[in-house]
C-alpha cells in the first residue's frame, strides 16, 4: 500500500514505459542508424568565432575565455539555440584567438588552449597550450533524426563526476557507468532530479551541454555522451582541477546564490489549513509548532505553512508576524503558480518552494519557476530570495535549493543520501539536501541518526503532515529530543563557518558539501566506494554518517594528513581506514583535519537572532604547521552585501608540524563595514595541542592563568589548559577588543595537535556488545591502550545516565607502551532504566611522557529487559529494534499503512489471526531471550489485504547466526509454517526481506509468532 505521491510516481513511470513498449526498441520503429559528420568543405574565421563546413552539416566554434569555448554541429546548416538567454549569462569580452591551418587540421586557439580540428573526417581534439591531450574524439559527431552524440577516448585512468543530483551516488567516479540527465521523477536511490547536463574529468576538463533535452552520459571505453536532440551544442571548460573547472562552469551558468542567514538554519514545513491527515487546523496553528521549537530551546530558521497538496492558507500577515516573533520566517509552497507571490511576500512570505507541478518538458518551466519566485521575494521585499525545488536543471544553482523531494525515513535512505548531496556539489549545485528521516515512515533512530549528519549540510528541514506522525525535532522524547538538540545547536554554533563557505560559493561555485576527491585528487581510493558513504563540510570536516542500525562504523577512510576525533581528541594518521568505531546513538562520526581554524558562534543560541554586535566570536583550533580561514559577515539578511557592505577577517595560525613548540594566532582587522557589524567583541578559543603552555599572551602581554572551569567562567578575561577536554586544550577568552585592529596570541612552549610527544597519548576503547539488565548488577569492560610511551597511574571511571550507580576501579600502576589493559568497571542501572541502547563514557586519566593526560571514549552498552518464561507472543515482548520498510511494524495488526496501529486484523489463505506480526519488506525485529527459550513457531505469509500482490522470504536469525529461511512467498502463495529451534538464544531477529525488487505490496505476517521459554 503506498501513499498518493508514490502512486502518482508510480503511474508516471507505467506511463513511461508503455511508450517504450511502443516508440522503443523492438516496437514499430526499428532504431535508427546514426549519421557521422564528414570531411571538413569549408572554413572560415570571425574573430573568437570559427566555421567549418562539412556537407551540408556546420560546426561553428566560438571561445568565451582562454579556457572556455563553444561547438556547436548544425546537421542542416542551420544553428538553433532552445535555451536562449536562460541559463548561459553574458561574458563579457572574449578572448584574443589564433588559427592556423597546419594541412592535416586546423589549430584554434587561445594562450591557454589549442582545440585541433581534423579534415578528414571534421573531429575535434583539445589540447593545453603546453601540447598536453585533455580529450580527442575518436569519430566525428553523429546524429540521428532525434540525437546527436560525442564519442571520445577515455584515459587510463580517467575519472568523471557531476551530472548534477545524482541519487546514491556522484560523490565517486562515474567511470564504467551510464549515468542520465533528465525528468525521471525517481526521487529515490538510483533517480536523478534535479540533473545537470554537466560532466567533468580528472583529466582537467569539463562539459556543459547548452539544452534543455535529456541527455544520456556513458562513460566507459569510449565515452559517448548523447542529447536528445537534433543539433549539438557544448561548452567546454579547461582547468589545473576540478575546482577551476567548476568555477569556469558557474562562471558560465551563474554562481551558486548567497542565502538568507535563516536559511541555512532547519526549517519546517507541513499544513496548518484543512489537513487530511491532522485534522481541521488554521493557519495559525503553525505558531503552536514554532513555539515547540522554542520550549525546546531548538533552532528553527523557517517554516513552510501550506506544504501539501490543495492546503491553502489565511491570516497570512499575522503568521508571518508571529512567526518572527519568534525568530523564524515564513515559506509557502505552490503547486499552481506564481501569481499572488507579490501580495504574500509583502505579508512576509520570505521562502519560496515549488512543487514539481513546475517541471515542463526539458526542464524550462521548472528554471523558470525558480528564477521568477526568486525574483519575486527580492522585487517585493527588501530580502534575499531563497526558493527550494525538487527537479531544476542548470542555472538553477543561482536562484534556489535543489531538493530531492519525497521519500521515506529508513536506514537505506540514511546511505543512499550520503553520496548524493556531495556529488552534486561537482556539478556547481552548492545548496542539496533531503528532508530529515524523509517524508513518510522512519523512526526515533533514523531520525536522529539522519539530523545528525545533516547539520554538516549547510541546508535542510524536517516535514511533518504526511507520515503516521510529525516529526519535529522534538516529537520523540529522550534521549532523541536532546541529542537532536545538540546537534542543532552544533549546526548553529558552525554557521560562521558555513556562512564563509556560502560566501565563497558565490565566487567559486563549490559548495559546503564536498566529496573527498575534490579535495584529495591524487588520492587513489578516494575516487571509490571506499569513500562513497562520507563527504567533507568545507575544508576541514570529515563526516561519515551512521546509516545501519548499529553503534559501531566500520570503512571509515581518512585521506592523507593528521585527522582528530571531533569527540575525543584521538588523533589519526591517513591514510588509513578506520574499522570499529564506536558510534552510539548521540554519537556522528565526524574528524577534523590538522590545520583547521573554524570560526563559530559559542553560548548555545537558539536562533541567529539571539546575536548582538556585541556578541563573542569563537576559533576552534588544531595547530599544524601555518594554516588560515578567512570569515565573512554581513547582515544576514538583505541585499546590502552586494554593494560591498560586507566584512572579512581573516585568521592565521603558525605551529610546528609536529610536536612541541610555540602557537602564534594573528586574528587581523576585521576589514569592510555593513550594518550591524561589531566594533568591538570577545573572543574565545580553543587550542587542541595536548600539552598545557607555560604562558599565554595578548599582544606581548600575559594573560591570567586560570584554576579550573569555575574561574574560567567567571573571568573577563585569561586561560586555562583543561586536560580532560578532547585529549587536552588550551582555553582562553578576550575582553570586548576592537574590531578595526589586529591582535596576536601566542601560546609558549606547548605543541602542534597531538602533543608534545607525538603519539604518547593513550587509547579508551570498549568491547562491542556489552549487556547490562535494568536494576541488577554488572560490569563494564574498558580497554586502555598506552601509546608510544608507558601509561602510568591509571585510573578509569564512567560517566553513566542518571540514576545509574557505579563502583569505580581500582587503578592500574603502569601500562607498558603499546600494550593493551583491560579494566572492569561495577555498573547497576537504575531500575527504570528503559531497555535499549544507553551511551556510556569511560575516562582514563594518567601520566604519560611526564605529563598528566585524560583519554575518553563514548559507547554504547545494551540494557536488556528481563528475558520471558513460559509460552509467549512475539508481539508481547519488548523489541530491542523494529526497523519497517513501510510505516512501524504492527503488533497483532497487519502492516496497514504508514501510521502506528492503522492495519487490520492479520489474515493469511482466510485464516484470522487474534497475535502476530504485521511487517512489511525489508523488516527486522530483534527480542531478547536471555537463553531462555528452547523454540519459535509462526505462520508465514503476506496479508489477504494485499490481493496477490507482494513477494518475500521470511528468516529467523539468532545471535548473529540464520537459522531459517522460508521460500519466496508471494501474495497468492499458501501459508508457510515456522518451526525454528531457539535454544540457548539469547537475541532472535525475525527478518523479512524483498526477493523481486519490488517493495509494493509486501505486507508479511509473522501470524501466531510464539516463543516457548522455560
């Protein structure tokens, strides 16, 4: 059973492939046989702009800049241009050319490039100035009566990215694939809205195809790229790299557009106004959720009051109002039209997003809907346009969000949206994201895991209204409400660092969101799957996102360099890959390079309003080597900036590469003015160097030392070198200093990242898998690892959930370096401990290479309810996880739809069913046992609900190891009896999972599921 936007996909797609039946190969048409250009007739030259006849085909080739030029083929002679004016932006002078005719081609060229054009036959071949090959044709263009194409040889060891959103991937090389530009409508894994007919190479060229027809890219040996049209028209770009080549593309194109300070906070968007699914409500209503935000004391930037199909709105000027009484602006969404835009952004409408009712054929209405309501906000307001879009083409990285429209919550699309936003970033495409947990189904789990590493994109936003639940934030209870917190908080405090990225996007056209190939470009792996399921947020972090049910992350590639746990400190050496790595469920995997310097905004606020120009400035800093980052300011919100009322400053970081020495931090005059601006500011910083300096001083002069947190708080002004944070880091804060004058801080006699003694400090690990019961008595292992020096005097403890009641260790003399010590802590839950995943944090505090240190790890340690006896239902006991492919599974109901208790009685070939389960594919159910129960029973199959639809296997898993599997059933298969042997057991998972690659209709009934237990 499916929702009506999947149906309607879902008809879309039938649609579809009845016109192949008919137009497509093996129809009434056989394929055509492709027409290839011939010899070279004619030639003349107009300056930058070159014709070459060939026949009655034309070429024409005109340079843009001395790295960009245009070839367009006319079959019929005659050069049409569909996109006009819309996408490619005037570029002003071109540059000075030559050509020579050197017998066998003509040369035509530029002081950075030659573009060779042969006679017989007309192909083309681009060279640098330097006579290095960037690409070569290896036939002519073709065309047929619907297509032209490019064939070109691909090198050894070239690698090819972009085509805009790809879904599932992008972030890796597309080498061996084919990959399509087009209205698919699939935004799921393996569709691709929001497409661009971009491509670049490592080769060190890029390939914009100037049309609005689907294109098809293969990039294997040779690499063909195809349009869906008559006439072929591209620009090419030739760059050192992929960033050069991007910047040349959106200089082209248009350069990614400057958001609204509140639009890189979360937003929200549902109904308010006669909801299907809600109930009656007003618009009004929407000021209830906003205050959720905050008595939660949760970000929230914006909210979208109309967001679904038919709602309309009322008291639009008092929504917005109250709305930003509450810091926030109002969005609307359209499915109609633009026509009243001017009345609602004079009401206060600052957001814009449009339905994918705007995509006309070849994408034109859909970039045209973007630049209109972009427009549209700024005509009428004093505001930046801010628009968002689910399907948009080129040039629509200048005017809105690029978004990958509906889907559901689940741990598959936690992995597939990983690579996709990334990706996208190498087609210039700066601001791509989903909607936390997706639209329908997920979970208090995917939820939270999937907030989490989407405050490293710079945009996002939750939606409520269509799934069995809303999905604020806020809605879960703990620990999800305060881990979704922090991490919000965390995306707040970084907006100084996303914003001078949003700023450098519109001079580069890279965004925030990065794979690792475009910043590691010579690193082999970085082009492959081995980085697929991470990506970098600007320069200096490093994400690699949870996407399976599990507190661990293995495959976690760090390219070369010094790279630092986020959460602890723990320094690594790439590259390498890190395996196991504890991961529990307030915990993102997240890394940061050695040499960052990240401005961010400290205190904890709520909203970017919260800030005065008084407020304090914060650097976060991982001393190697010299490093810099340069912030950027304005106000925020207005257009002003593009005046030039805007500020930098720039910050400069000098250490040694390596172990000990001195920190110098410059942190120069803030330079440009806007409204608003700070003339005089606080600062803090946090210096990672793992040893504590022996002075600090301001400008030559020593600043107090300070005697713990308490003093640390309270001062003015002064530092304190707090051994327990993150392996160790000097703390120092400023009183108001003037914004117009530069300061320097230097820290003596202390260190670069990692210590003075690089690799002394020691490693806090804990076993995977450790149990503790609700109430009762237990014990926790910690494993403490010495580095490369002795770990003397160690003592571990634990940070537990409250109530908790812990006995601490005895201390350990010495740890040998390089050696391994396992230490027992007494652990009792409290009694009302809830069962599950709790997160744990072990401290080791010790002595190593004559200086006290403190290492620590967060982990998870399961709490197990108390195992059954006697005979007992599956859907009676506690489930440890349940994780659905539609909706949550049900309890003695059949899967029904996406909401919680909305199926029917559960039947299966007639038969009724008063206990059960009620999944749908792909299904996990875990229960504890305890090693209590001897057998399962059940009766498999899928829900007479279902009407023969629907195909699956059943399995039954214990401790890791399958014990049953039934055959594929399918809706009109008879019921299929379970009778598995459990004992000594002491976790069972009941799985069901997809066996056709259709999950449409695969309601599997775990009837009369049973456990016998002594």
């Amino acid at each position: 059973m499916q929702s009506p936007i999947r149906m309607r996909a879902v008809v879309a797609g039938l649609l579809l492939g009845l016109l192949t039946v008919f137009a497509g190969p093996g129809g009434a048409h056989a394929e055509p046989v492709p027409t290839t250009v011939g010899d070279v007739t004619g030639f003349t030259a107009q300056g930058p702009v070159y014709r070459l006849t060939a026949g009655q085909a034309e070429a024409r080739v005109s340079f843009v800049s001395p790295e960009t030029f245009r070839i367009e083929l006319a079959p019929d002679g005659g050069f049409t241009d569909p996109t006009g004016s819309d996408i490619v932006l005037p570029q002003g002078k071109p540059p000075a050319t030559r050509w020579k005719d050197r017998g066998d081609r003509y040369e035509l060229g530029t002081s950075k490039v030659t573009l060779r054009a042969y006679k017989s036959p007309l192909r083309f071949a681009l060279h640098r100035a330097d006579g290095t090959l960037l690409w070569a044709e290896t036939k002519g263009l073709t065309w047929t009566g619907d297509r032209t194409t490019q064939t070109l040889a691909r090198g050894a060891d070239e690698q090819f990215y972009g085509a805009g959103m790809q879904n599932g991937r992008g972030n890796t090389s597309h080498r061996g694939k084919t990959v399509e530009v087009g209205v698919d409508y699939n935004w799921n894994d393996g569709g691709h809205p929001n497409s661009v007919p971009f491509y670049l190479s490592s080769a060190g060229y890029g390939v914009y195809r100037n049309t609005y027809a689907p294109n098809t890219y293969v990039f294997g040996e040779p690499v063909t790229t195809t349009a869906q049209e008559q006439r072929f028209d591209a620009y090419y770009f030739a760059g050192p790299g992929a960033k050069d080549v991007i910047g040349q593309y959106t200089k082209l194109t248009g350069k990614p557009f400057m958001p609204p300070v509140y639009g890189l906070e979360i937003g929200d968007a549902d109904c308010y106004l006669h909801n299907a699914n809600r109930g009656e409500r007003h618009t009004l209503d929407a000021l209830k959720v906003a205050d959720g935000y905050v008595e939660h004391d949760m970000p929230n930037g914006w909210m979208l009051v109309n967001d679904g199909y038919g709602c309309g709105y009322e008291n639009l000027a008092e929504t917005a109002q109250g709305l930003q009484q509450r810091k926030m602006q109002l969005g609307l969404w359209t499915e109609d039209g633009l026509d009243k835009l001017a009345d609602q952004v004079k009401a206060g409408q600052r957001v814009a997003k449009l339905d994918v009712a705007w995509v006309g054929a070849g994408y034109k209405f859909a970039l045209d809907g973007c630049k209109d309501a972009y427009a549209g906000i700024e005509a009428n307001s004093t505001a930046r346009g801010f628009t968002w879009a689910p399907e948009s083409w080129s040039g629509a990285q200048r005017c809105g969000v690029q978004w990958s429209g509906d889907q559901a919550g689940s741990w598959e699309y936690i992995r597939w949206q990983i690579p996709t936003y990334a990706g996208a970033s190498m087609s210039g495409l700066a601001y791509t994201t989903g909607d936390v947990d997706g639209i329908f189904g997920g979970s208090p789990q995917t939820y939270t895991r999937d907030l989490q590493w989407k405050m490293f994109l710079p945009v996002t936003m939750t939606m409520d209204g269509w799934a069995a639940s809303d999905k604020q934030p806020f809605r879960y209870g703990e620990p999800y409400t305060s881990i979704n917190r922090d991490y919000l908080k965390l995306h707040e405090s970084l907006l100084p660092y996303i914003y001078s990225y949003a700023h450098e996007a519109t001079k580069t056209g890279v965004g925030l969101a990065r794979p690792l190939v475009l910043e590691y470009p010579d690193d082999p792996k970085a082009a492959t799957d081995a980085a697929k399921y991470e990506f970098l947020s600007g320069e200096d972090f490093l994400v690699a996102p949870v996407y399976q049910d599990a507190a661990e992350r293995d495959g976690i590639y760090l390219p070369k360099g010094t790279w630092i746990d986020y959460w602890s400190g723990r320094t690594y050496e790439g590259p390498t890959t890190v395996d196991d790595y504890s991961a529990p469920l307030d915990t993102l995997p997240l890394f940061v390079r050695a040499g960052a310097t990240v401005p961010m905004w400290p205190g904890g606020i709520r909203s970017y309003a919260d800030r005065g120009a008084g407020s304090p400035l914060a650097w976060d800093i991982y001393p190697q080597g010299s490093s810099s980052f340069t912030l950027y300011e304005d106000d925020g919100v207005t257009r002003e900036h593009r005046s030039g009322k805007y500020a930098t400053q720039r910050a400069d970081v000098d250490a040694p590469k390596r172990g000990a020495g001195d920190v110098t931090v410059r942190i120069g005059a803030s330079r440009g003015t806007f409204n608003g601006k700070s003339h005089a500011r606080p600062y803090n910083f946090t210096v990672h160097t793992a040893d504590s300096p022996s002075s600090v001083e301001l400008n030559g002069r020593d600043l107090p030392r300070l005697s713990g947190r308490a003093a640390f708080d309270a001062a003015g002004q002064g530092w304190w070198y707090d051994r327990d944070d993150r392996g160790g880091v000097v703390k120092v804060k400023t009183a108001a200093l003037p914004t117009d004058r530069g300061f320097e801080l230097e820290l003596e006699d202390t260190a670069a990242v990692g210590g003075a003694v690089p690799g002394s400090a020691a490693v806090v690990a804990a076993p995977a898998g450790q149990e503790l019961a609700a109430g009762a008595p237990g014990k926790v292992a910690v494993d403490v690892t010495a580095g490369a020096r002795d770990a003397t005097d160690v003592s571990v403890s634990l940070d537990t959930p409250a109530g908790w009641q812990v006995t601490p260790a005895a201390s350990v003399d010495r740890i040998p370096a390089g050696t391994t010590r396992r230490v027992e802590v007494a652990v009792t839950p409290a009694r009302d401990a809830e069962p599950g995943e709790a997160t744990l944090t072990a401290t080791a505090r010790y002595r190593a290479a004559g200086e006290p240190r403190t290492a620590v790890q967060r982990f998870a340690a399961g709490v197990m309810p108390p195992p059954p006896s006697g005979d007992v239902w599956a859907s009676d006991l506690v489930w440890l996880t349940s994780t659905n492919g539609w909706g949550p599974p049900e309890r003695d109901r059949s899967n029904g739809e996406s909401g919680a208790s909305d199926g029917h009685t559960l039947t299966l070939a007639g038969q009724t069913y008063e206990k059960g389960i009620g999944a749908h594919a792909d299904s996990d159910i875990e229960v504890y046992l305890g090693g209590r129960c001897t057998t399962f029973t059940a009766d498999t199959g899928i829900d007479d609900e279902i009407n023969g639809y629907g195909e699956v296997a059943f399995s039954v898993e214990a401790d890791g190891e399958v014990l049953w599997t039934s055959p594929k059933v399918t809706g009109a298969s008879a019921t299929v009896p379970a009778e598995v042997d459990v004992t000594g057991a002491r976790h069972v998972r009941l799985k069901v999972t997809d066996t056709n690659g259709s999950k449409s209709g695969d309601h599997a009934d775990w009837a009369g599921a049973r456990f016998r237990c002594g």
